[in-house]
C-alpha cells in the first residue's frame, strides 16, 4: 500500500511534552500527519506544526473521540484510503505502522489494531488494570467471533469505507473510540484484526481517566455487548450506494 494513501491522525490535548517528537517519528516513516489539537492550552499545535504536521485546531477539548473524528473527516475530505490513529505520548513506535498496513493487506482487513501486550518486551500493567483488558478482550472476542487481546489499543488503522462511517459518526464518551468503534464495526460486517505491536513507557502527560471512570465505561462496554446499545455502522456495501447516490 502506498503511504500517499495514508494518513496518521494524532489526537493531542496539552503534548507538548512529546508531540513534536511523536510527529517527527511518524514523518519519518514516510507518512503525512495531522494532528487535532483538542482545545490545548499549552503550545502543542504550534509543536506539531513545526514539526510538519497539519493542525486542526479545535476551539473547546472534545475529548479522544470527538478529535479523531475531526481526524477522519479530514482524510476523508483529503482523498486518503486509509487512516491510522497513534497517541501523541509517545508510546507507540510509528515502525509499527508499517506492521498493521501489512496485516490489512494480508487478511484484508478492515480495522487492524495494534496489540501492545502481544510483543516480546510488552509492557507490564497493574492486576486491576489487566483484570479490565481480559474483561475487554473476552467481549471483543464475543462481538469480533476471534481473539483480539488489546480491544482499548489506541494505534489502530481504518480502511475505506469503514473510514466514511468513522467520519460520519464516532463514539465520544471514555473509551468508546477503541472498544465500542471495534463493536460496531464487527457487527457491521467489517472485518476486525489485531497484530502485535511495540509499546513504550509513556513519553510526557498523565492517563486521561482514573478508576471511576475506568469503571463507568466497563459498566458500559457490558450493556454495549449484551444489550446491543450504542454507535451502528452502515455495512460497507450501504456506504458504497450511499456514496455513488451523494
């Protein structure tokens, strides 16, 4: 796949610790990059564009989901096949890329999420912590009908015309930009896979949510799966027509 099909969207609030960094490695790969700067108030968009990413900024913090749609509705406006999500903490190494476009390709995939825990080296996690991701992983499993082990990884790549239905809509609340978006794309018939991927200790910030949020959304992810709640996907075929009709 040729990286001018590909954009790296970096959704990014008060980085400016490591967002020129992160933009830099990206770049470096061979890919464009655009950073949402979700309503920062430090120096962040000016960092990432002086690094040689495009910004867009946004005047209020719409948290992770709502920037990463501004993200996919900019690839989608700008012609690009395929898009791929990556923190601005640094913690994902950009070689990884490369490894999820190989897997789309492969398995022809839809959504290939990065693994972190599957690598040699993989980062530890406290026992609360991972008590949460096997809860996780054990639903994905049931939504996905095969293992995915990471289903709140942020580096992600998204395939056409799953990536129209990411612009069109995407979940804002905690979390819902990784489990539920992997949901709803398995039930709408896009093909879901994972790969492992390299993580590193987080380069600068803090975690965007304590225990209690943490919580909160496993009580959500819970009636997501078994209730059949929350965000639907038009299945690729309906995205198609839709496209051809607009």
């Amino acid at each position: 796949m040729a990286t001018s099909d590909v954009v790296v969207i970096i959704p990014a609030h008060n980085e400016a610790a490591t967002v020129a960094e992160v933009v830099k490695a990206v770049r470096a790969e061979g890919f464009p990059v655009v950073v949402v700067d979700d309503g920062s108030t430090d120096a962040t968009g000016e960092l990432a564009e002086s690094a040689g990413a495009a910004v867009l900024p946004l005047v209020v913090n719409l948290g992770v989901g709502g920037a990463l749609r501004c993200g996919f509705r900019y690839a989608v406006e700008n012609g690009y096949r395929v898009a791929i999500q990556c923190d601005a903490d640094g913690q994902h190494d950009p070689k990884s890329m490369h490894d999820l476009l190989r897997a789309m390709e492969e398995q022809h995939a839809d959504l290939v999420i990065g693994n972190r825990f599957a690598a040699e080296g993989a980062m530890p996690i406290s026992r609360s912590r991972r008590f949460a991701m096997r809860v996780l992983a054990g639903a994905a499993r049931r939504a996905v009908g095969h293992p995915i082990g990471d289903a709140t990884s942020g580096l992600r790549a998204i395939k056409s015309p799953l990536l129209q239905e990411f612009a069109r809509e995407y979940p804002a609340q905690y979390l819902g930009d990784t489990f539920e978006a992997l949901v709803a794309s398995a039930r709408a018939g896009y093909r879901v896979v994972s790969v492992p991927t390299t993580i590193r200790e987080r380069q600068g910030g803090e975690r965007s949510a304590g225990t209690a949020a943490s919580l909160a959304f496993l009580a959500r992810a819970f009636l997501v799966v078994t209730l059949r709640i929350g965000t639907r996907y038009r299945p690729a075929a309906a995205v198609d027509g839709a496209r051809v009709e607009g």
